[in-house]
C-alpha cells in the first residue's frame, strides 16, 4: 500500500524535466552500447516509469506544460526535417531514390489511409492525417540498422535516402492533411473550407518564406555574429511558429517544415555548422517527446487495441510497403531483389510517434473522436517495424546477396604507397576499403591493385553524394598536407565519433608554438610516423603484413621477431576491426590478426613459420 501510495504522489516539475531528459537520453546510451534501436529502449523505459510503475504522469507532474512543450518540440524537429530537405541532393540522387520520393511518397500516402480506414477502422480524417505521416521510414532509426546489417552500397543509399527526403515531406503532407480536416470540419460550405484552407496554407507557407529569407540574408551579409546564429535560428524558428499559430490556429507546423526548407536550399557558409547543432538539439527533443508520450499512455488507451491493429501493423509491413515499393521502381534499372529488399525494409521512427501525439490531442479536441487511437496505432507500428527489421534486415540481405561484411571499412583520405599497402592489407580480410584523393597520380598504385578509389575531396559536395559513408566506420587521413589532413579529422570528427578519425602526426606537432588544440585534428596513427619518415619507409622497401597470432606464436612471440615494426590494427577476422592510434595499447591475442607496418623480410626468414602472413 505504501508503494500505491508513493506512485500516486506527484514530483516536482524540475524533478519531471530531470527525469524525462535523463530517461530518454540514458535510453539512447544503453542502446548504443547493446547496439540496439534506441527507439525501442525509449519505448520500454516510458512505459516503464508512466504506466509501469507510476513514478511519473506528465498530465499529473507536468500539467498544462505538457502540451505546449509538445508542440514547441515537434516544430523544431520539423524544421530539422525541412533543413534535410535539399534540392540539389534530391537532382544528384539516384533514380531509384527520385522515384521512391515522388511516386513513392504519394502512393504510400494513399495506400497507408486506405489500411487505416478499412483495416483499422479509422475515419477518412483522421486516415488522412496518420497515412500522411506514415509516408516517413524513419532517418534517426534506418542509419543504424544500416550499420548493423552492412548492406551493399545501392540498397543501402536506396533506403537512406529514401528516410531522409520522405522525413519532412510525411510530415509535411500530415500538416497538409490536418489543416484540411479542421477547415472543413470548421466550415459551413465546401466554398468556405476550400477559402480557408487556401488562406491558412498560403499565410503559413508566406511566414515560413519570410522567416527563412529574413535568417538567410542576415546570415549572408553578416547581420549576425558566428556566436549568436544558432541561438537567432531558435528565436525567429519560435516566433514564426507562435505567430503563424497564433494568426491561424495549428498553422505553425507547416510555417517551420517550410522554413527549414527554404534555409536548406539557401546555400549558407555556415549550414553545416547550423544542421549540426538542431540535430543535437533534435536528439534531446526527440527523446524527451518520445519518453513523454509513451509515459503518458494508460491501460485506457492500450486496451483500444485489438487484433485489428494487429492486422493493420501486418497489411502495413506486408501489402503497404511492398506494394508503394514495387510501383514506385517499376520499369527503372533497380535489379528485382534490390527492389525486394527496400519493400520488405520500413521502419518507422520517433517522428512517426511524435507528429502522430500531437496530432491526435488535436484531432480529438476538434470532435474526432476516433483520432484517440492514433498514439497507440503509432507505438504499435514503430515498435512491430523496428524489432521486426532489426533482427530481419541482415538475414534478408544475406539471402539476397545484399550484405556487405560484418566489419565497418576504411576510408583513406589522401593517396600513397602506404595507404595502398594497408588498403590492400585490409580488402584481403573482407573489410571495405576506399582511397581518396583530388589528384588521380596519387592513386595510381591503388588503381593498379585493383583497390575501390574515389578521385575528389572527401569534404566536397561530390562526396557527400558519391561516397556511401553508410558502409565506413572509421576514416585515416594520410595525405603530405598535415592542414589537410587536420581538417578532414576535425570535419569528419562528429559524423564517424572522435575515436574513428586517425591521421599521422604533423610535422612540427611537438613544437609548442605550432601546438592545436585538442577539438582539431585526429587520433596520432602508424606509430607517430609523420608523412616523411613514412614515404622514406615505403621506399626502403616497407609494406604492411597481417599476422595470426595463436597458442604457439603469441604477441611476445611477434613483437620478439618484430622489434622495428609498427602495429597499425588488430582484428578479429570477418567481425571486428581496431585501429591502433600511436598510444594505443596492444590486445591482440591468440585468433586475432596483428596487422603492422614491417621492414623488408630477411632472407631465410618465413613469417608463415611463426604465424601466418601476407603482404
């Protein structure tokens, strides 16, 4: 009784917000450590402090707060979603991802309504709305099932794109679709619901225009110091969204889906810098909105499920997608079982959760009764799809013959007989591999070896949509410009995690007049060895071999026979790869390959005596 009676006791506000950010953000740790969807983890841990056990009820501890931080929440996740949304990576985009975005996005609209009307029971209002939002696949949720599964390159950038611009247009057609909804539901005629519906959607689209050149030109022409950009984002991103609702309520959505776009096609300097910081931003709102939603459900709510979710979450995996999938790349150059893969391949996301929360509330304060469900049906289909594809995405590819290895590859950043020799090193153990280089001599011995090269920068725009970064974890910048390979680290650094960039060491990084801060450049590689001392090695006739260490030819037993040679990785063969950085501690142990820069062979000396070795 005494439990009962401490659940039912309300925390303080501060104590909510404290638990709510700790909850969600603690969720997407521990899945990134069991490498599992962190959506699911939300999921349980919001059930498990709301419903579960009680602790905490946002309607109880959070009160008349809990709406307006929804919403603020959402129309900057939005705007996150219309910041995605750039022209140019669409025109530059594969056919296939053309088609998935443009028939693809409408088709799945229409298919996903008429499940939720006849299959789940819904109404066509609040269909409407729910099958426009179902148009997203999940951005935050599809990367790391990418990682996990390793697809090959093609389906992979299929999917990846297919989340990224479907994201803000799902959301965008669900706006779309709820002004509607309550225009005509407010109405008196067709005349006066299709006037209002023009009004509404022409004033959210002007302020969202307006508020997006307003942040453009005054970032262009230097209105506004580096320091306080991100902080004038948020403040014009809020007043557009409280003076667009406040002239035409629950306008505020599509005036900041709107906004994001158009500062997405604006070509700033400082965009990536901007799109850096809102997905931080994005990750703490979409874990706090998640973790609020699933606290909030009650068995009330749950018991409106029925097995016609069940057969509605099993027609949207089975006929829905399929079906949007294999219309929208009809008659294109994608090979069928490309096709099959990306048809049986739908996750849904928190943005999914989070559009259909808001949408809900409002729909049933405006008389759609029916729209309560919407929540519920949501959790239901993110939780099926992202369980179901997490554990099946893999098997499916490797049936396919859709699966790349298991090991993340290798990106090289700047071309030379040592990253050629370590390339080549890496691909005989199956682990993808890249060179990179804006001058094509420089690639010229990888070239010969057959080894994958891409002849450009790797920061370039080129890059970004020629490089299918999905399939590397780790990137090794070992060009002869140490400014270079600086900025490709520091750049780089945030997309593949601090620990993944390495570089070798500049050439007067001990002089304390030429020292970096530690927030530039990489992690020291090959053992200290700067670009010099390394092309000196390399012409004296230096390579990179791997060596099995076993029982009987241990690591003491290599580093004995090896004394000059400078490790570079150890690996675990078709699982798990390490780089070694300059001060990192050797853990190769019996099984494991100990790949290292050597010297020449001595006549007479046969590594294969010892372990076993390849150049």
């Amino acid at each position: 009784m005494a439990i009962d009676a401490a659940a039912n006791d309300a925390i303080p506000a501060v104590m909510a917000f404290a638990l709510v950010g700790v909850t969600g953000v603690g969720a997407q740790w521990l899945a990134w450590k069991l490498r599992m969807p962190a959506i699911v983890l939300m999921l349980i841990a919001g059930l498990v402090i709301g419903p579960g056990l009680g602790i905490f009820v946002p309607e109880r501890d959070i009160g008349p707060l809990m709406g307006p931080m929804i919403s603020v929440a959402v129309a900057i996740i939005l705007f996150e979603g219309g910041m995605t949304l750039n022209l140019h990576s669409l025109r530059e985009a594969a056919v296939g991802v053309r088609r998935l975005v443009l028939i693809g996005a409408p088709v799945g609209w229409l298919l996903s309504a008429l499940a939720l009307h006849f299959v789940a029971g819904l109404g066509w209002a609040s269909s409407a709305v729910f099958g426009g939002i179902m148009i997203v696949t999940g951005p935050t949720v599809i990367a790391p099932l990418l990682r996990q599964a390793r697809l090959s390159k093609r389906p992979a950038q299929l999917l990846q794109w297919e989340a990224i611009v479907n994201d803000p247009i799902g959301a965008l057609a669900a706006v779309l679709a709820f002004e509607v909804v309550l225009v005509t539901a407010a109405a008196n005629t067709f005349s006066d619901a299709l006037w209002d519906m023009v009004i509404g959607i022409g004033t959210a689209s002007a302020l969202g225009l307006a508020a997006g050149w307003l942040i453009a030109e005054g970032f262009r022409r230097g209105r506004v110091p580096e320091y306080m950009k991100v902080p004038v984002l948020f403040a014009v991103l809020l007043l557009a969204f409280a003076l667009s609702d406040y002239v035409l309520h629950e306008s505020g959505l599509l005036t900041v889906t709107i906004m994001g776009f158009y500062i997405a096609n604006a070509g700033l300097p400082s965009y990536a810098e901007l799109r850096r910081f809102k997905e931080h931003a994005t990750i703490l709102l979409v874990s706090g909105v998640f973790v609020l939603l699933a606290a909030s459900m009650n068995l009330e709510r749950l018991s409106m499920l029925g097995w016609n979710t069940v057969l509605f979450v099993l027609a949207v995996i089975l006929v829905v997608r399929p079906l949007t999938v294999m219309i929208s790349l009809a008659f294109s150059n994608v090979p069928m079982r490309e096709r099959l893969l990306v048809a049986l391949t739908g996750p849904r996301g928190v943005v999914l959760v989070a559009v259909a929360g808001l949408f809900s509330e409002r729909l049933f304060a405006a008389g759609i009764e029916d729209a309560a469900i919407l929540t519920p049906l949501a959790f239901a289909l993110v939780a099926a799809t992202v369980v179901l594809h997490g554990f099946s995405l893999r098997p499916i590819a490797r049936s396919l013959g859709l699966a790349g290895g298991q090991v993340q590859g290798v990106i090289f950043a700047g071309g030379s007989q040592f990253a050629t020799s370590f390339a080549k090193a890496l691909k005989e153990q199956d682990v993808p591999i890249l060179l990179t280089d804006p001058n094509r001599a420089r690639l010229r011995s990888a070239r010969e070896a057959g080894l994958p090269i891409y002849v450009g920068d790797i920061l370039s725009n080129g890059a970004e949509h020629g490089v299918e970064f999905i399939s590397f974890g780790r990137i090794v910048a070992v060009s002869d410009n140490d400014a270079f390979n600086t900025l490709v680290a520091t750049d780089l650094a945030p997309e593949f995690g601090r620990e993944n960039v390495f570089q070798l060491k500049r050439a007067k990084q001990d002089s304390q007049r030429h020292a970096l801060p530690a927030t530039l450049g990489g992690r020291v590689f090959c053992g200290g060895l700067r670009y010099l001392e390394l092309a000196q090695r390399m012409a004296d006739g230096w390579s990179v071999r791997a060596t099995l260490l076993t029982e009987e030819y241990g690591l003491e037993n290599w580093q004995a026979d090896n004394p000059d040679s400078v490790p570079l990785a150890e690996m675990v063969p078709g699982r798990e790869l390490r780089l070694l950085a300059a001060d990192a501690e050797l853990r190769a142990t019996p099984g494991k390959l100990l790949i290292a820069l050597s010297p020449p062979r001595k006549s007479g000396v046969n590594d294969s005596d010892k372990g076993t070795a390849s150049d």
